[in-house]
C-alpha cells in the first residue's frame, strides 16, 4: 500500500479533559481554589469523584478519554469501530472530524471531511431545511453550482419533501437526521464519518444509509468511518474493524475476527442477575433470573437442541389476580426469535391468585437455536396493567453441540445464516 492510498493518518492520538468545574461563580471562590493549588492541595470546588483515567482510580482531576491512537485508513475503505459506552470511539470521531483537537499526535487527511455525529449537528435550527442543505454545502467548500445539482437528489432520499422549507427547529429527530445523512452523503467528501446517531431513525431508513454508504465505499471509491453497536450493520458494511477499550485500540483486524472478540468478551456465562428496582414499590417487580443447563448448572453457556430452564424471581407487594408472564429471546439484532407466554399454554399452572412473592420456571424441552450470543427479556402483567419488563438484560450463549449423528450443522463454531434449526429427514426419490 502507497502512500497515495492513504487517506487518513492518525498518529499517536491522545486527548485529556480535565475534571470539574470551570468557574467557581465568585472571585473569592476563585482565589479559594488558586489558594490551594499553590499550597499544592487538592481543587475544593472539584465535582467529578477520582477517576483517574477510563480504566483505574487515582486522585488526578485528569482523564484520558484517549491514549496513544494510531492508525491508517486507505481510500475506499469502511472502517468500522466498535466498543462499550465509554470507550472513546465518539471522542476519536470528534478529533476525526476536526470538531475538537487532540492534546497530543495530529491526524492527516487527502480530502473534505462531512460528519454525522450528533442529532442536528452542523444545521441551524432556525434556517429551513434547504437552506441548511446549502450552508452545508458552503461549508464543505462546494459552489452553489454543485449544490443545485445535488439538492433535490437529497430532499427525496431524506422524505423531507414536505417539510423541505419549514424551520429545521420544528423536525423531529428522526427527520433530522435523514436530512443530516442525505446532506453529509450526497455531498461526495472523499471521507464520510458517521456515529450512533443513526440509531434514531427507523429500520426502513437505516436500511437505505447502510445501502448509500455500501454504494459510497464501492461504486465511488470514497471512505467510511462508522461507529454502531448494531453488529449486523458493522458485518454488512465494514472491510475492516477496530475495538476501543478504555481509551485504547485494543483490537484492529478483519471484521470476524473482531466481531466475534467483542461479542464473546461480553457475553454472560454466570447464568444470573439480580435487577436494581425500586424497593418502595406498591405492586410487584421482577428481582433476578437465573439459567439451568442441562445438567442443572446455572450457567448463560447453552448446548443447542438440550433441556434447560430459566427460574425468574418476583418481589410482590400486593395481590396479583390474573398473572401473565412472558420471555422472549431475540438476537443482537432484536429479531424476536421465540416468545413463550403464559397464558397461551392450556395447562398452565399460573393461572391462579397470588399474595405474595414467589418465583416462575420456565422449562425449555429443546430449541435448535444456531450457535451465537442471545439477548433475554422478560415482563410480566396482572391481567392488563404491565408491572415490569426487563428489556435486554441478560444474555444466553449456544454453544457447539455433541456430535450428533443427524445434524452436523449444530457442531460447527460458525453456522449458517439461519437463526433457528429445525429437526427435519430428506428424502430422495428417484
């Protein structure tokens, strides 16, 4: 690789933010402070606890948000950067875009940058849509030529047309954003950086930015900078990832690789969680879950195709008359995959009064899930009013199977692009 396609270059980034306040308000507060800071003691007025970097504590009113970055990205590449909150990718991107510059290294760029950070970033709340589209547009260093050429190509990606030339202040959110990303997108900067923010719109929109992005990167040679949680987007978008860690790269390979680090660093194999509710309550709340493998082990690590149980327990307040209880088990992506409620069992035993706490088993026959993490979530109602849901909270992971005489596709480590599989025989006839 040659110089000539490196389009992005970021040396030994670092950035440091100092805790606190700004200003006490008063002059005798501030000479309070500068009083102490030449005695050598600690700041009186500082806000934040002792935090002292994204990893450890100590007594430094300073944190690194980043530390040491370096990395290269090559024209036409999609970079996907992945991590938990906190991390540091929406600080990186920040630097990236030039919306705030680092304490330490320098970034170097071939090219315009347009970025999608943050809900209404980069647009005047004051200024109509289209007007927002050309002070965009000026910014990036386009005539108003080019940007008459491009305008109503964004309008109607965005499904703004209505509201076009009506004040950005008075758009949702999600109209927000699907101008920002048609504007940044249909611009043509040679980088294109986008964050979470894409998470606002709907399913149907962020369909179409993963499919202008994909065609960005291949059909037009231009690079992609992208940061989500949604590992599905990341696989289908991305040539190549990096993991944060508390400030830190601590990954950079292919897309699998990473991926699968991440998913497998924060899956649950302790098999239980005991929830943070509010113990004043008047009626009844789930208090924890736990997971049974089939060896009667609570245990998050499930076999595809064995018996196991989820045992659910409740903190009751008040008599409950017609319970109804339910769990789901989606993928990371929130496809539902199996939803099991109470009340569409015949012999359920719940349909009974209850006075006071107790617990549910839920006792799994056998599921041929396919091998990966799962997300969990659970709720529970007396007859119509919902007490509680517990969204997402807890994870199972399938495991390879025994070998298994009939289905060798429940032993692989990677399986097909299936989520479920089915007992099932071929027959041939000739």
């Amino acid at each position: 690789m040659t110089d000539k396609d490196i389009i992005l270059k970021a040396s030994n980034i670092s950035k440091q933010y100092r805790l606190g306040v700004v200003g006490t308000g008063t002059i005798a507060d501030d000479l309070k402070r500068w009083w102490y800071r030449v005695r050598g003691k600690e700041d009186p007025f500082l806000k934040i606890g002792e935090s002292n970097d994204r990893s450890t504590k100590g007594l430094s009113d300073y944190v690194w948000a980043l530390q040491d970055i370096n990395f290269e990205v090559k024209r036409g590449e999609v970079l996907g950067i992945i991590g938990k909150n906190g991390a540091g990718k929406s600080t990186l991107l920040k630097i990236l875009s030039k919306v705030t510059g680092p304490t330490t290294g320098e970034i170097k760029t071939r090219g315009r940058i347009a970025s999608l950070l943050e809900v209404g970033t980069g647009f005047h709340g004051e200024m109509t849509g289209r007007e927002n589209v050309y002070l965009n547009g000026a910014i990036l260093g386009m005539t108003k030529k080019e940007i008459n050429a491009k305008i109503e190509e964004i309008i109607e990606f965005s499904g703004c047309e209505r509201y076009i030339d009506t004040p950005v202040k008075r758009y949702s959110s999600g109209m927000t954003v699907r101008l920002a990303f048609a504007v940044a997108a249909f611009l043509e900067p040679e980088i294109l950086v986008v964050d979470e923010v894409l998470a606002v719109g709907d399913d149907e929109f962020q369909k179409k930015a993963i499919g202008k992005m994909q065609e960005i990167s291949k059909g037009e040679g231009r690079t992609v900078l992208f940061v989500s949680h949604n590992m599905a987007a990341i696989q289908d978008l991305c040539t190549r990832v990096l993991l944060m860690s508390n400030g830190v790269i601590s990954l950079d390979g292919s897309v699998e690789e990473v991926v699968n680090t991440y998913l497998s660093a924060h899956s649950s194999s302790i098999g239980e969680v005991f929830f943070d509710y509010d113990k004043s309550h008047e009626a009844a709340k789930i208090k924890s879950i736990k997971v049974y493998n089939n060896q009667d082990e609570v245990s998050a690590q499930l076999k595809s195709g064995e018996h196991f149980k989820f045992v659910i327990d409740f903190d009751v307040k008040r008599e409950l008359r017609n319970p109804v209880f339910s769990l789901r088990i989606s993928d990371l992506q929130n496809v539902n995959i199996v939803t099991w409620r109470s009340n569409d069992f015949i012999d359920s035993p719940l349909k009974t009064k209850i006075n006071n706490d107790f617990n549910v088993v839920l006792e799994i026959d056998s599921i041929y899930l396919l091998n990966g993490i799962y997300d969990v979530s659970m709720g529970f109602a007396d007859g119509k009013e919902v007490l509680d849901m517990r969204i997402k909270q807890f994870q199972i992971e399938i495991l390879p199977s025994k070998p298994d005489e009939r289905y060798h596709i429940l032993t692989k480590e990677k399986s097909s692009n299936s989520l479920i599989f089915s007992s099932a025989k071929w027959n041939v006839n000739v």
